[in-house]
C-alpha cells in the first residue's frame, strides 16, 4: 500500500498548545498539499500505521510549514506523531508538464547511451544547484553522474523505464 503512496512531508515537531504541527516540506507543490481541506495520510514509518486526515489551515514560517488539521485541537494528540510522514496518493499526483517527472518515475530507469551502450539503472536523484544529476549505478564501475540537461539527456521513456542519454566528453 505504502508503494501507492508519495510523501510530501514529515511532521518534525509540534507547534503551540492547539495541535499544530511544524512540517519540513517534501513536495514541489506545498500550496497545494496543505490547502485547506486537502486530505493527507499520517504515515508511521516504524509500523507502517496509517491515518487519513484533513488540512484546517497552513502556514510558511521559516521554509517549515505550521499546520493545523480538523482531527486535532491539543498538543496531546498530536505529539505522537513527531517524526511520521505525511503521504498522499499517487492518483492525487499533481499533473507535471512535459519533460518533468516525479523522482519515483526516474528512479529505477535503464539508461542506455545514444549509441546503444547499457550504462547501467538510476539510483538517486542528487539536487546540488542549478540542475539535478542522477546518480546511475553502472555494472563496471561505481557510478555515473549525469547532469540532467537538453545536451545530455535525450529521451526519457517512463512506462518503458528507459531514458536514452548523450554522454559529453568527461563524463565517464
């Protein structure tokens, strides 16, 4: 079930006596995640426990988010909940344009070179800056890091899990 699932944030702290709670946020869309009246699932990572719960209002303070959900009016009952996830369904997904993926699409991707050479599978997706690099583990050596740009990535086949790719001078 939890394969289903997208996490767009963890619950770091509780915030105040009325049941609110400081959320680092994981998601590219938190306006949307933590609208009001949006719904969410409270993730137990240890046990896998799940909770479905419904956004009341939300707030950025400092890149965290201070959120305050229907279910809940005191500190008492949300302190539990320190450390879990907050998930949403894959068919709650926001549309993405093209040429834009979720990391749960790129990961696990073959990638083949544009002429034909297998480099090896995706593993990680790396955001130091100005673009994101993925993280190829190859099969004769360690990894590969592409840089995900128009000169190096050339195709990315999501329901064949392929992406083909153009491999510039220095990168292996």
């Amino acid at each position: 079930m939890s394969d289903s699932l997208l996490m767009v944030g963890k619950i770091v702290n509780t915030h105040g006596i009325r049941g609110e709670l400081k959320i680092l946020p994981h998601t590219d869309f938190p306006e949307v995640r933590f609208a009001p009246k949006n719904k969410l699932k409270i993730v137990n990572p240890d046990s896998g426990e799940q909770i479905d719960v419904t956004v009341a209002s939300a707030r950025l303070v400092k890149q965290m988010y201070i959120i305050k959900l229907n279910e809940y009016d005191n500190i008492n009952q949300v302190e539990k909940y320190k450390g879990c996830e907050l998930k949403v369904s894959k068919a709650d997904a926001v549309d993405l344009p093209d040429n834009e993926y979720y990391y749960y699409e790129i990961i696990g991707c073959r990638v083949v070179s544009d002429e034909g050479e297998d480099l090896g599978v995706i593993e990680e997706i790396l955001r130091p800056g100005a673009n994101d690099v993925w993280v190829v583990k190859m099969p004769s050596r360690k990894q590969l890091l592409l840089p995900v740009i128009d000169d190096v990535v050339l195709d990315v086949d999501v329901e064949a899990k392929l992406v083909k790719v153009h491999l510039l001078e220095g990168l292996l």
